[in-house]
C-alpha cells in the first residue's frame, strides 16, 4: 500500500515538474507566469521527493 502511494506521489510529482518546464518554456517574464512555475515547480519536486523517499523507505513484502 505504502509502495503504491510512493509510486503516486513520484508520478504526481514528475508531472508537476513537467507542467513547470512548460510554463518555463514559454513564460513571456509575465507575473502569473512566474508564480505560477514557482508554485508547480516546488509542489512537483515536493511529490517527487517524498515519492521516491517513501519507495525506498519501505521494505518488499512478498
């Protein structure tokens, strides 16, 4: 169960760095632009991180 949430958190958090690379990508300087890569910018590598932590930090029960 831990696992599946880890494997969740990971992806959710891929995605929002993705979706911060976009916004990166074709940001004009604009200030919603801005806000708007820094907030999915730390939500994605908040998710990720504690994804990837929680993956490695639980033990395979087979």
């Amino acid at each position: 169960m831990k696992r599946t949430f880890g494997a969740i958190l990971t992806v959710l958090g891929i995605a929002g760095l993705i979706y911060a690379a976009v916004i990166f990508a074709s940001t004009s300087g604009a200030e919603r632009d801005i806000r708007g890569l820094i907030i999915y910018g730390i939500l994605g590598a908040v998710f990720f991180i504690s994804g990837i932590g929680l993956v490695k930090a639980t033990k395979d029960e087979s």
